[in-house]
C-alpha cells in the first residue's frame, strides 16, 4: 500500500481539454497512484480529440450547461462503474470574445454563464452523484490563489471564482449532516495552459508572477496536480471546506526587492 491508498480508487476527473489542462496532470498522476481515472469532457468532439490522449480510460459526454445532461452522467457512471471514490471539478469558462472590457461593462449573460459553468455546476454534480460517492469520498475544484487581487484582465471571473470558494464551503457543510464526504479546493497561482492563453494580456501578468515566487520560477502545472492528488487522499481526511493556496510564495512576496527596483527605474 503506497502513502496516499489511492490503488483501486474511482475518481471522476472534469475539465481534460488537453496536455497542459490542469485536469491532465491531475489524472496522469492518479493514474501513477493506482487510481481508476474515469473522464466527462464537454461535447462528443472534445471526446474525438482527446481519443490518442486518453487511449481505453472510460470518456463520458456531459456539457454542464445544458439542463438534465449532470444527472444523466451520474446515472451513467454508477451504472458502469458502481462506487466513486472522488470527482474533481477543473470546469470554468468566461466569454472573452470581445475582448478586453473594464469590470462594470461587464454584461448580465456573460457573467452568469461564467458563474453557470465554473460555479453552480459543482453544486449540480455533487447533489446528482451524491448516491454513488463513496461515504469518505473526497471532492476537488480548482481554483485562484487569491481573492483580493484585483486582476483587471481577469475581470469577471474573481468575484466568480470567490462564489466558488464560498460553494465549497456550503457543500462541506451541507454533506456533513449525513456523510463524511469533503471538499475542498485547490487555490493554484498564475499557470501556463491553454485556458488562460485566453485571457487578454495573461502573458505579461503570467510573467511578472513568476517573479514575485520566491524561487522566481513559475508555478508548475504537476505541484498543483500533486496538491489535488493529496486532497483526493485519505491523508488529507482532516481537511474540508478548506482553500489550499499554492502560489510558489507569490501571495507573500509584494516587496521583493528586485520588482522595487525594477518599478523605482521605470519611474
């Protein structure tokens, strides 16, 4: 038996898009832990392009957006595979298509589709597989590493991500009257994927984080994965409705010396 237990464990894996998704790392190092790694993707042509990438792993279609497809999943899953262990949430998604917009141009549609996706639907999949989570099973949803930062190309997607936390925290309690089932999220700093590619100027903030880490290196997408990976764990069993913040140091480091005199000789 390895220190995480995780051999022969079911986990339900949200959000794969591709080989930098957070939801990737995630289930590669499962899998490296003797985890069975099942997969929900969005639409029967993500499933097609990811077919090399996930080889025989069990892929189930299921766009959260769409009304009853949550339920039908769950009804799936616990038809072919019985019991889950754990369900990770990496689903979130913010309409940028017109590009860059100051916060309180923000439209009604965008910002409640934004919530619909990378918010509610964690609520919606815990109460439909509520039935066949295991009764010590764990939940994990990705989120930011912080709330307070006022990111201005992020724009509507904080306060979103912050309803979130808050759901996390609602759900802990609200499955704590009849279950010793947890959640939590995992709060990862500024990363390399293909999602926040999509975000206006990310590179520039993306680079200016790296040097706020105290390593000044880059958060890497695996240490959010392993975090994930300890929070599906029964060595995390007395962790729930908790925000573990994984930044690389960046949240503590504002004066560092070298952004001081870097901003001090831009004057």
């Amino acid at each position: 038996m390895s220190f995480l237990n995780l051999e022969n464990k079911t986990i339900l894996v949200f959000g794969v898009a591709n080989r930098k998704s957070v939801a990737w790392f995630v289930a590669k190092t499962l899998r490296e832990q003797g985890a069975r790694v099942l997969y929900s993707v969005r639409s029967p042509a993500r499933k097609e392009q990811l077919g090399k990438l996930l080889g025989d792993a069990p892929v189930y279609v299921c766009d959260v957006e769409r009304e009853g497809e949550i339920d039908e999943l769950a009804r799936q899953v616990g038809r072919d595979h019985g019991t889950l262990h754990g369900i990770v949430h990496s689903i979130a998604f913010a309409n940028y298509s017109e590009g860059f917009k100051p916060f309180h141009e923000t439209r009604r549609e965008d910002f409640l589709q934004a919530t619909a996706v990378s918010c509610f639907s964690l609520v919606e999949i815990a109460r439909a597989f509520k039935p066949c989570l295991d009764h010590k099973a764990s939940v994990v949803a990705i989120s930011i590493s912080s709330h307070l930062v006022t990111a201005a190309n992020y724009g509507y997607m904080s306060p979103i991500k912050s309803a979130l936390d808050g759901t996390v925290r609602n759900l802990a309690k609200s499955f704590s009257e009849d279950t010793e089932i947890r959640f939590n999220t995992v709060n990862a700093g500024l990363l390399k994927t293909s999602a926040s590619a999509g975000i206006p100027g990310y590179i520039d903030s993306y680079l200016y984080g790296e040097k706020m880490t105290f390593r000044k290196r880059a958060l890497a997408t695996d240490e959010v994965a392993n975090a994930v990976v300890f929070l599906l764990s029964d060595r995390s069993s007395g962790m729930n409705g908790t925000g573990m913040v994984i930044d690389a140091g960046l949240g503590c480091n504002y004066f560092d010396q070298e952004l001081i005199d870097l901003a001090m000789k831009a004057r």
